[in-house]
C-alpha cells in the first residue's frame, strides 16, 4: 500500500530523524508505529546514520502490530525484521538472524542483557510504551540503563506518559537522556519538585507537586519532547462515556459497608480480611464486581447485579458486538457462565485467532483484560461498544483499552458504558481516574507540537 502521510506524521518522522533523543508522546491511532518506521528507513537508507535497531513493545505489539505495519506500507516493505519471542531458543535464533529491525517483549529485557549471552550491539533503540518504564527500580530499566552509553540514538513512544502524576516521569526521561533534565537520581528529582503529601512519621507515601514544578519539569524536557493528541489531528468518531448504575439490597450492602469498616467480614463459608489499605481497596472493588476471594482462595459470590446489567446491555446492542473488559479471574468465571447460560457466542481476546475472529466480526462478545490487552492492538474493526465490567485504577490502561475501539478507522460512534454498584469503591475510582487525566492531559497540552499547515497552526 502507497503510504500517503498526514502532515503531522511527516512532522514526527524528521523530529525523530532530527533528535538523536526523541520523546514521542502520541495519542492512540495516529500511527505512532508507521511514523518511527518510516524515520528508521530514513536513517538505516538516506543518511546511514542507523545499521540495526532494537525495538521493545508489548508482546502482541512486537509479534502483530509491527511486522504487519513494516508488510503493510510500500516505502518500508524491504525493512528486514526478526521476531525475538517465544522460547530462548527461539529468541536466540530470532537475534541471529540477519535483520534491520529486531522486535523482542519488555519482559525479555533483562534476559536480552545480562542472559542471553549474545553482544548489545543496536546502535538504535525504540521503547514501545515507554511508560512501562516508569518504575527505576524494576529489573527491566536497570538492564536497559546499563547497556545506554552503547545507543547513539533511542525514542520512547507513548500515548500515556504520566498515568499516575509527573512522578512517572523521572524514570522515563532518565532512560532517554541519562538524567540529563530531571536529575540521575529520583531524590533529587524529589527535592527539586515535590514535597511530601500524605505522611505517616518519616513514612512518605505520597507527595505532591511544589509551586511552579509543574511547568518547570515541561520546560526541562520540552527540547526532546514531541507532543500530540489523537483529537488534534484526526477526524476522530465521537465517544459517548455513560454509567450503567446497579443497586445492591440492603443485605448485599451491609456486607460491603461491614468489610470496609472493620477490615474484616465473616461470610457463611469462612472470613475475608484485609491487612492493609490496598488490599482492602482490592477486596471492596471485588464486591462491588459481584464475588470475593476468601482467605482460603476459595471464591464467595455477593451479588449478580453487574451480571444481569451486563445481559441487558448485550440485549440491547440488538446482535452487535460487544467488547467486555473484566480485571479480576473471578469476574471473567462468571461472565463465561453467564454468556454460556444465555447462549451467547464469545472468545477471549488472548491469542491471535481470536483477534481476527473479532475484527471480522464473527464474535458477539470479546473479552479483554486490559493488563495483557490494553496496548497496541487494532480492534476497532470489530465493533464500537465497549463495557467495563470491573474498573481499573490505573488510567493508563484504562485510555489504552478505550483506544482499541476509539481510534482512527472507526467507523462509528463508540460507546463506553461503565456498569457501576452505587455506593461503592466504583465511584471512587472513576474519580480518581478523571483527576489523573488532567494532569496528564496537561503534560500533553504543555509539550504539544505545533505543525504548520498551510500557513495555520493546527
């Protein structure tokens, strides 16, 4: 297929070939795969500036989205690639290979560096989803950073940079700079912008931004950074977010209000506990899904109010598909027997044949989870409502799961419906996600690229 660029994505392609350290923060569906391809065929081809290139995705990402995006489009169709998944002996076999372009998972990383052996010799290096290493402490970023003086040029891709706060940011932009802008250490990015919040003693468990930090941490990284919103530059479908809201009876409800209470709730087959804020935000959020995990491991169901809504709302989509997200193993059990009690056809969108079955529309229901799912995929092909069964707290999957549906190629109106238990932990976390986006989005707006378009800024 002849690649026909917008304007902006040929703006992002010489930003790449011009910044030897790029940060390209992207929104979902503007072809952030095409754009670095094209850069890297214009490197490794024109300038010879580049020989052999790493690229770190999401293991669908690096097995489908790639190689079908390099196969896809003319101009790059004679980029050679090599697929490092799978086995290690495969893995090896794949790094080996005579390539231009080799593709391995983020959970291979540290394998790739300290275990496999084989030299780190890629003088270029893309992170897919750059914000899977936010974490300066994980396995994965202390590998990479060790072999970093070894790439003269690295971009870091990403369409969510800072899901939980600008804090997100230090471990991010030390891959790509070396510490450079936000210091090489997280306490003195700490010191410099921030200062505790929540506290218990010497115990810091939160902080929050010092006055004017915000935009000086924008003005830091603004020299590297490319910015752009998938609303900015393409004729996006519309979205419509709405709540399906389910009531619990008063003895479901008392259940629920006794574990958040007292951390602790005696059910007819044993007792669930809580030990700590986090695991007692996990508990509450399993019962406002509709079951709980007993101590035991065993499974105790509260309620079926988000089964009999997700029945209506799959009624009411008269035969279209729906996508269901679920986050918990005990949701996805019930969700199945439900689907299987009303004798509706579906498929968990965890194998490869299962993603083409729904993109081709064979599948009234698909089932994603958005830990394993939420990045890279296409699914827009396949229909345009999609149902969270169970909530998320991490807005970072939970924009990239909506932006399987919500991306360019859509074509038509997605609906994103909530089912929500009243008087629950589901309140809160819609909350606390609408908080986290505006300090993403303003992340977003402070680093936007302005693109020139026949004489208009766009």
């Amino acid at each position: 297929m002849k690649y026909e660029p917008h304007e902006y994505q040929s703006f992002a392609t010489e930003y790449i070939e011009n910044h030897p350290v790029a940060a390209v923060l992207l929104g979902c569906g503007l072809g952030k795969t095409s754009i670095t391809l094209t850069a890297i065929s214009n490197l490794m081809f024109d300038s010879f500036d580049v020989r052999k290139v790493l690229v770190i995705a999401p293991i669908r990402v690096a097995k489908l989205s790639w190689p079908d995006e390099i196969q896809k489009w003319d101009h790059i169709s004679d980029l050679k690639y090599s697929v490092a998944v799978g086995t290690e002996a495969e893995r090896i076999k794949a790094l080996k290979a005579d390539a231009d372009i080799y593709l391995i998972n983020r959970e291979n990383v540290q394998w790739l560096i300290e275990k496999s052996g084989l030299p780190f010799d890629y003088d270029m290096v893309v992170v897919d989803e750059l914000s899977s290493f936010k974490n300066h402490q994980s396995k994965r970023f202390k590998a990479l950073m060790k072999v970093r003086p070894k790439v003269h040029r690295i971009v870091g891709l990403t369409g969510t940079p800072s899901s939980n706060g600008l804090m997100d940011l230090f471990a991010e932009y030390k891959l790509l700079d070396k510490g450079e802008r936000l210091g090489r250490f997280i306490g003195q990015y700490r010191e410099r912008y921030f200062k505790p919040d929540k506290a218990n003693g010497p115990i810091v468990y939160s902080y929050k931004l010092l006055p004017g930090a915000e935009k000086a941490i924008y003005d830091r990284i603004s020299d590297i950074t490319i910015s752009m919103k998938s609303a900015d530059h393409l004729k996006m479908p519309e979205l419509v977010n709405s709540r399906y809201t389910v009531h619990l009876d008063k003895k479901e409800l008392l259940k629920y209000v006794r574990m958040k209470q007292d951390l602790l709730l005696k059910l007819p087959k044993g007792e669930v506990t809580a030990a700590n804020a986090a695991a007692l935000s996990g508990k509450l959020v399993q019962m406002a899904n509709g079951a709980v995990y007993m101590d035991d491991g065993s499974i105790e169901e509260i309620h079926s109010r988000k089964l009999d809504a997700l029945e209506d709302i799959i009624e009411s989509a008269c035969g279209n598909p729906v996508l269901v997200a679920y986050w918990y193993q005990h949701d996805l059990d019930r969700i199945v027997s439900r689907l299987e009690e009303i004798g509706i056809d579906y498929c968990r969108l965890d194998k490869d044949a299962n993603i083409r079955r729904w993109n081709a529309g064979e599948v009234s229901v698909g089932l994603i989870h958005p830990a394993s799912a939420g990045h890279g995929l296409n699914l827009q092909s396949g229909g345009n409502i999609l149902v969270w069964f169970g909530l998320t707290w991490s807005l970072e999957l939970y924009q990239q799961t909506v932006a399987r549906l919500w991306r360019q190629g859509q074509k038509n109106t997605v609906s994103v419906i909530h089912i929500m238990t009243a008087k629950t932990i589901d309140d809160q976390i819609m909350n606390a996600l609408e908080t986290k986006d505006h300090t993403q989005s303003a992340l977003i707006d402070a680093v936007k690229a302005e693109v020139v378009m026949d004489g208009k800024n766009k």
